[in-house]
C-alpha cells in the first residue's frame, strides 16, 4: 500500500472517530475581517470564516473555510480540512519527552473554489503537541504535500495560542506560521498570520465570548509567486458559540 494511501486511511479513520465519539471538547466560531493591503488577487478583502475545532479520545479536528470577496466583487471560497491521530492515546504509550506532550499522525485537505483557481491539495505527515510556558496551546506538524496544480513539497506548520491579562481585561493572541519549500515552479512561501484578541464578551456575560482586535499577516511569495510579500492589517470581530 502506498504511504499516501495509508495516510489517507488514516485521516478517514480519524474523521470517523470524530464523528461517531462525543468530544471531550469542541469550539465553534465566526470572525469577520476587513484588510486593504493584500497582495495577488484584491487589494481590499472582506472574509468570513467560519471554524470548528473539537477533541475525541484517540483524535482531533480543525476545520475553517473562508469565503472571500475583493473590492473588485471578485468572490473565493477557501478550506481546510486537519484531522490528527494521535499515536499516545491509540498505543496507550507515555510519548512525552521535555516540551513534547504527544505524537500525532498529521494530515490536512486544503480546497479553493473560485474563477482564477480551483485545486484540491493533500497533506500529510507527523506533529508533535507541545508543552510551553504561558502558551494555551502549542503544536509543530511537519507535512509531505500532493499538490494539484503545482510540483509536490514540504511544509512545517507552527501554531499557538497565548492568554494574557492586562489590569481585569483578558487578551489572546494567537496564530499561525507556515513554511513551504521551493520548487521548480513555485517559490519558497513564508506566512505568519496572528491574532490579536481583546475578549469584549466579558462585559456582556461571563460567558460571552466576543473578540475585537486585528489580524497581522506577513506573507512572502504568496501563493508561491516569488517577490507577492505581504503586510497587512485587518480589522477583525470574532464569535464564539
């Protein structure tokens, strides 16, 4: 069997799990964005985003999709599809060592539909969830990617999230970093894409989970075109169901 074919079983399995297990947590969400420096398509963007998250005994999910609309009523739709395994709780194995809490089967469906590009890209490969003062969460995965329209690559994604409290008022900032190799038709790609959150829900209800704040993307040779860097600021609103 073919790795690519094991790995796709693998996510099928984990996907499965999600479904048919009740989830020992899980979040859902929409956050609305507006941003006039960005690079390629439109200068000006407004997007919707919806996410979902959730964790299962042996598993975990990530799941966004953003719907994109240029100033020039250019309109996109964008996802990702991120179900990991994780290999400490299928083993029942202790798989922590120093900042590493567990080791996951990693894989990711990444899915654009819009007039210019439409492709369907399969990642996969290993991650390790990490252990870091004062970071809510952590996780490094290191992916294999089968490209569509592009020459197959390599990609290591960084996430995190960091909680703070400034006086009686509570702040998140989290994020992303993405790193992709060169290859023969595309550029090396560098994202940084971070959030930084104030929680107005507070002030509403101790359970309302509002955010307002802004979205900081530093994107080089985006999309893989070499000399597309990005820099850009969003303004950014944020709910939590």
């Amino acid at each position: 069997m073919k790795l690519s074919y094991l790995i796709t079983s693998i996510a099928l399995a984990s996907v499965t799990t999600l479904t048919q297990a009740k989830p020992v947590w899980q979040d859902f969400s929409l956050t609305g964005l507006y941003g006039e420096n960005y690079e390629v398509v439109d200068e000006q963007q407004t997007t919707l985003t919806v996410e979902y998250a959730a964790k299962v005994k042996y598993a975990d999910v990530f799941f966004f999709m953003d719907r994109m609309r240029g100033g020039d009523d250019h309109k996109s739709t964008y996802f990702e599809l991120s179900p990991r395994l994780s290999l400490g709780e299928v083993t029942k194995t202790k798989l922590s060592a120093g900042p590493i809490k567990d080791v996951l089967i990693s894989t990711t469906w990444e899915a654009n539909n819009d007039d210019f590009d439409n492709f369907d890209n399969f990642l996969y490969g290993i991650a390790f969830d990490l252990d870091i003062p004062y970071f809510k969460y952590a996780s490094v995965n290191f992916y294999r990617a089968n490209n569509e329209k592009t020459h197959d690559d390599y990609q290591m994604t960084f996430t995190y999230g960091i909680p703070f409290n400034l006086a009686s008022e509570e702040f998140l900032v989290d994020g992303f970093i993405d790193w992709s190799t060169a290859e023969k038709d595309h550029a090396s790609e560098f994202n940084w894409t971070t959030q930084w959150k104030w929680n107005v829900g507070k002030h509403i209800s101790p359970d309302t989970r509002l955010y307002l704040g802004i979205e900081h993307s530093v994107w080089n040779n985006k999309f893989g075109i070499k000399g597309k860097d990005e820099n850009n600021v969003s303004a950014l609103v944020k709910y939590h169901f």
